[in-house]
C-alpha cells in the first residue's frame, strides 16, 4: 500500500488519483500507524511552507515520519510543497524550520532574465545531472509541469536534475531512500507517471 | 525553458458542459481529449447563474479529475475558504475567483497563505468604456468601478498567483482577443497572465503571445476539441517561433 501523508494542505485527490491509475492501492492518512503500514510514503503538497510545517507538526506527525524515512529508510517522495518540506529551512513568510531530510534551502525565485514571471507556471524541462532510477525510460526530451514561487537550494551531490528558469531550479533531488520532485509527477501527463511509475516499482 | 501554454477553458452551467454552439454534452469524449492530446492545462468553472447546485458541478470536475493528468483550475462561485477546501477536495489543483474577490478583496489573502500564492488565479471580466476598460463582476453584468490594470495589480499585491483576463466583448466573436486589454495588464503585473475571449483563429493566439506577451492563451469553443485542431494550433504556434509543448 502506498501511503499519501495528509497534512491538510495539497492536491491529495490528484495524487491519489494518479497512483490508483498505475495500479497501486492508495490510502491518504494523517494517522502514523496507517502510514507506518505503508510500503512507500508520498508527501504531496500545494500551499505555504510554513502552513505544512504547522499542520504536520499539530498532527503529530514530524517524529513519526523522521522515524520510518531516516531511521526504517521506508521510500518517500516529496512534490512540489513536499518536496521542499523535506529541505531544511524555508524563507516562505519568514523563516520555518522544514523536515530537514536532506540538506538545503527553500528561496523565493529571483528571475535572472526580464520578462520572467514568478511563480514558475506551466511545462518546462527537465535536465538530468545524474542517473537516478526515478528517470529510467524517461526521454531527455520530456517536459512536466512546474507550479511554484519557491525553489530549493540543495547541494549538489543530492540534484539528481535541474530546470532553466533564469538560471538553474532544481527540479529533482535524491538521498538514498529520500526522492523529491519540485515539478508535479501527478499533473505532467504521461511523463510524469512514468517517474510516479519508477518509484512506486523500484524505489 | 518555459513553454507558452494553450488552455482550455470549460464552462458548465447546472452541471452540463455549455456552449455556445449548444451540442449535447459528452464528457467521455471531452476526458478522453483532454488527457490524450497536447492540452497543457484545462479552467473549469462554473457558470450557473442562480441557485447553483455546487454539487452538481463538483461532481462533473471530480469525474474529471479522475482520468485527467494535467493541471485543474476550478472556479465559480467561490466566497470562502470552505469553497476553496471543497473545490479543491474535488480535484482542483488551483482556484479561480473573480466576483468573491470584488466583493471582498481579502479572499485572495486568505486563499494564498493557506494554499499558496500559485493556487490563486485571479479571473478579471472587462469591457470597453469611452476613456478606457472596466472591471465587472456578477458575469458581466456588475461595474465593479475598477480599471483592469489596476484591479490586477492590486489583487498581485493580495497574493494571487496568476490572472485571467477576459474581454467580454470578444467572448464569443471569434476575432481575435482584446491584444490592448490584455498588454494592459501583462504590463502590470509580474505574475503570469491568461488571456480569454475572441480566438478564432490560430493566428489570433500567435498574437496573444508576441503582442501582448501572455503566457497563456486560453480557448472556449469547443470546435477547438479535436485531436488534429490543437496540434495544428501547436505546430502554427512552433512555426511562428513561440515555444509550446507538442
């Protein structure tokens, strides 16, 4: 069973949704048993960085996830809000404390070039910067789609891939069992449920 | 790079998929569209104009939601965040107000510090004027004593995310979109804008793009629902030189 973690905020619906239609069975829970019972975790997410923090944080959930990903190593894919939240700390209305399961920032987009418009919306690239099992059979050409203000600062032994949005945004980090995406697998089309699909089969 | 998006925009009145040209409904063949050809991103709002059954409507975007892997917008009606929750809840990835928000500006707040900025689109219906354009709200028919430009600027200010803009002259016309209106407010904002109202041709959202600078031209009319139209919009789009998704 695939164990979609809610927290209250996010596109669980969609996420579900997809995961159901790779022919996985799916339960969306706030309760750390259920999720405890899961094979693999996703983290979804749309909203503010610290509204996650706090409604994860009000329903108990920040030892027990830290507890089955960094302890147990139980697989867990971050998107989008998620996958920020497993960084470390965020500038989102001020600075939040996050999951902290891989090292890095979360920063407000600063377009290098005019014209760039923040948030970051709609089909963009994907650029890898090393083999990560999340990309297998995935054409170097695929494009997925982007939704966001924020980007994460990481380091660059975990960018598994970046995107060009006045300069490189990275798109997708990996640390051992750890796996996030800053672009939506669930809403990018068959591409994107071909990186769902890799994780759910192989991660 | 980013690509220019081509949208679709749905409008269902009491839960039927409405047109302008009035086809029966056939949502099986709209899913199906949507999910296997190069639509980049679908608006589904809500059009009914009195004693709307939300559930109703919540219904027809939750059955899209299911088989749809592209980016759900859902709008029409919303006043509160309990909308917000319950559109959502249905399958909506982001939001689109329009009335609520004139009526009560701080919705957009509310909506971006719970959701996020990116969440908010901010749906504006304007009309030509003597001296300029006009806002208005209650689907068209309520001056809402705003000039576009400045209403999108200051709903930037309140968090949303991307604005919509219409011309309710153009709606329907199918002469091309409002390319004054619509520069208007690209020029004043910084966020991405949509343009709705007039495509008729191809052409019509190679101009959007160029002219007016949007990032996302938005169609209505259905007869843009066929496999070989919006790959032919994409390929004229890619051969003026605008970056699209294939």
């Amino acid at each position: 069973m695939i164990g979609i973690i809610d927290y209250g905020l996010g596109n669980l619906r969609s996420v579900a949704g997809a995961v159901r239609k790779l022919g996985y069975p799916v339960e969306i829970s706030a309760d750390p048993a259920r999720l405890a019972a899961a094979d693999k975790l996703i983290l979804p997410g749309v909203g503010a960085f610290g509204d996650g923090m706090r409604n994860l944080t009000t329903r108990g959930l920040i030892e027990p996830l830290a507890d089955m990903v960094m302890k147990q190593g139980k697989p867990v894919l971050g998107i989008c809000l998620g996958f920020q939240l497993i960084a470390e700390e965020s500038e989102e209305f001020g600075r939040h404390r996050g999951l902290g399961w891989i090292p890095g920032r979360v920063q407000r987009i600063q377009p290098g070039e005019k014209g760039l418009r923040v948030p970051h919306v709609g089909w963009n690239d994907f650029t890898a910067r090393r083999d990560c099992i999340l990309f297998d059979g995935v054409p170097a050409d695929a494009l997925f789609y982007y939704v966001h203000s924020y980007h994460l600062v990481a380091n660059d032994n975990e960018i598994v891939g970046t995107c060009d949005y006045g300069g490189p945004i990275v798109a997708a980090v990996q640390r051992g069992n750890v796996f996030g995406t800053q672009f939506h697998p669930e809403k990018s089309q068959r591409h994107g449920l071909a990186v769902l699909k890799n994780f759910l089969e192989r991660a | 790079m980013l690509r220019k998006r081509v949208v679709t925009v749905l409008t269902l009145n009491d839960g039927t998929l409405f047109r302008t040209k009035l086809f029966r409904p056939d949502y099986r063949y709209t899913i199906n569209f949507v999910d296997a050809w190069s639509i980049d991103e679908i608006v589904i709002l809500d059009v009914t104009r009195e004693n709307a059954d939300r559930e109703k409507f919540l219904n027809v975007v939750a059955t899209f939601a299911a088989e749809c892997f592209v980016p759900i917008s859902v709008g029409g009606g919303i006043r509160s965040l309990d909308d917000v929750q319950r559109y959502m809840a249905a399958g909506g990835d982001k939001v689109v107000v329009n009335t609520g928000a004139l009526e009560r500006p701080e919705l957009i707040t509310e909506i971006a510090e719970a959701y996020g900025a990116q969440c908010v689109v901010l749906s504006i219906d304007a009309r030509k004027t003597d001296t300029g354009y006009e806002v208005m709200g209650a689907f068209g028919a309520r001056p809402a004593g705003k000039d576009p430009a400045d209403w999108a600027r200051e709903a930037e200010k309140l968090g949303a995310g991307e604005i919509m803009i219409t011309s309710i002259e153009r709606d329907g016309a199918l002469q091309g979109y409002d390319l004054e209106l619509t520069k208007r407010v690209v020029d004043a904002v910084g966020v991405p804008v949509l343009t709705l109202g007039g495509a008729g041709n191809w052409k019509h959202m190679a101009d959007a793009f160029k002219d007016a600078g949007v990032s996302a031209a938005c169609t209505q009319n259905i007869y843009h629902f066929t496999e070989t139209s919006i790959a032919s919009a994409k390929k004229y789009l890619a051969g003026k030189g605008i970056e699209v998704r294939a």
